[in-house]
C-alpha cells in the first residue's frame, strides 16, 4: 500500500510539471531563439542537389549531359526537394497570402513562392538543364526563426567588396525606385579562382540575384516554403573542376568562410 500511493504521488508530480512546462510552448516559436540560441543569427547559405547519403561530405556536381546515369541523381534530389513547393495542403494553406515588395506579408502568415519564377529551363520536366550541360543549383538562405534581414537603403550602403556586376544589377533596380534598392537579401556567386571564372561561364539568377526581404522572419508558420534562387551555368568549361562561392549580402550578415556563414561554396564538372 505504501507503494502505491508513493508512485502515484511520483506520478501526480509528473504530470504537474509536465502541465506547467506544456504551458510555456509555444507551437511557433522555440524557447531560445537568435542570440540566445546555438544557431544564433548569422545565417548560411544552402544549396541543392544534395550529393547521394554515402558521399555526403562531397560538394562536387559531377555529370556527364549524354549519359543520363550520371545526372538522374541530381535531377531527382532537386524534384523532391521542390516537391512541397508545387502542393499547399489545407492545414497550411489558410496561412499562405500572395506578397510583393509593395504588398507586404499578412499578420500570422507566410508569403507565397511560385517556383514558376524559377525559369523554363530549371524544371523537372526540362532535367534542370543537366541534360544539356547548362546545369541549374538552387540557392536558398537557411532557416534562423525570428531573425530579419537588415537590408541596405541606399547605394551609399553596399559594402566596397560586393561585386561589380551585382551592384550594377542593384543600382539598375533602385533607379526604378527612386535610387533605393529593393529590399533584398542580395547574393553573388563567382568561381573561387581566376581559372574557376574562365571555366564557369556566364552564370543567370531567376527569379532575382537574391531573397525578397517580405519573406522574412521565419517564424515556424504553417505552409512556409524558403525563398529560392535558381542559378544556372550557361556554358562551363567541360572536363575541368570549377569551384564555386556563392555569398550572401545584407547589413546583419557576416561572411564567416571558417563557420559557413553567409556563403556556400560547391564544385562542379561537367564530363
């Protein structure tokens, strides 16, 4: 008898505490976020395709465009990773609002991204240009909850080492808004070496060379699908490793190579 009624006195506890701490979740929000978190609120760069499980520390895109072998990896990683892009189920879709830089997100919402934007060629039903030897690489900014980007407001503002072309893409958006740039999370991608930028190519960014800021914060809703970038390889070199950084731009951003914050890099050959 004495047992009985210590277990259940254990147990009365337990559940007590397990009430009161249930009552301190929240179902979109972590108790730790950003600075108090381990993710903290400098985020990274993230890619796709994925190389397969038993080469996950490999970064390198290897295809050859005739043989379909040695590309259907890569064509399949994309189509699943894009697969939740093209269905909105309806526990999510009540939360979902189309947005646009003068049409900002809806309270308690996310905004929409129609992966239409992502070009003709960077399709599944296209094989995301692999089988041509134009390959295509999704770029996407990782998932920090609560964290926003501070984004530049005038020209004045871009930092002296951002490149040539990107600020001459940015100064040709801005001079639609009155000199202001668009308020973007703005990202470059370049061969890490000269060598890397002769064998590249020229290189396309659809829908834009960065992630509208009206995405952002992430904050666990419902239906929330990652801002994408479809980069596109117009002409690399064949039979040659390029290697390729791609970094991303905005005040609160820190390109920290030794931790992979704000920047990916990646190699690609195409045989």
């Amino acid at each position: 008898m004495f047992y009985f009624f210590f277990y259940g006195v254990l147990i009365a506890i337990f559940a007590l505490l397990m009430g009161i701490l249930q009552q301190t979740l929240n179902d979109f929000y972590p108790t730790f976020m950003l600075d108090s978190s381990a993710i903290g609120t400098n985020p990274g760069l993230g890619f796709r395709p994925m190389p397969p499980y038993n080469e996950t520390e490999s970064t390198l895109i290897h295809f050859a465009p005739p043989y379909r072998y040695t590309w259907e990896h890569w064509v399949e990683d994309l189509t699943t990773y894009l697969d939740p892009y093209e269905k909105t189920d309806e526990s999510s879709g009540e939360y979902v609002s189309q947005c646009s830089f003068g049409r900002p997100r809806e309270p308690n919402k996310v905004c929409f991204f129609d992966i239409k934007t992502l070009g003709t060629i960077c399709t599944k039903e296209n094989f995301f240009g692999y089988d041509r030897g134009y390959p295509c690489i999704l770029l996407k900014l990782n998932r920090i909850i609560g964290w926003k980007p501070e984004v530049y407001e005038s020209m004045d503002e871009l930092p002296h080492d951002m490149p040539k072309d990107l600020r001459e893409r940015i100064q040709k958006e801005a001079n639609k808004h009155g000199n202001t740039p668009p308020a973007m999370v703005w990202v470059s991608c370049s061969g890490v070496t000269a060598a890397d930028v002769e064998n590249m190519g020229a290189l396309e960014y659809a829908p834009y060379p960065g992630f509208p800021a009206y995405f952002f914060p992430y904050e666990s809703t419902p239906g929330f699908r990652s801002p994408l970038i479809a980069l596109r390889f117009t002409g690399p070199e064949a039979g040659v490793v390029i290697s390729v950084e791609c970094r991303a731009w905005a005040k609160n951003i820190i390109q920290d190579r030794a931790n992979r914050r704000g920047f990916i890099r990646f190699e690609l050959l195409r045989d």
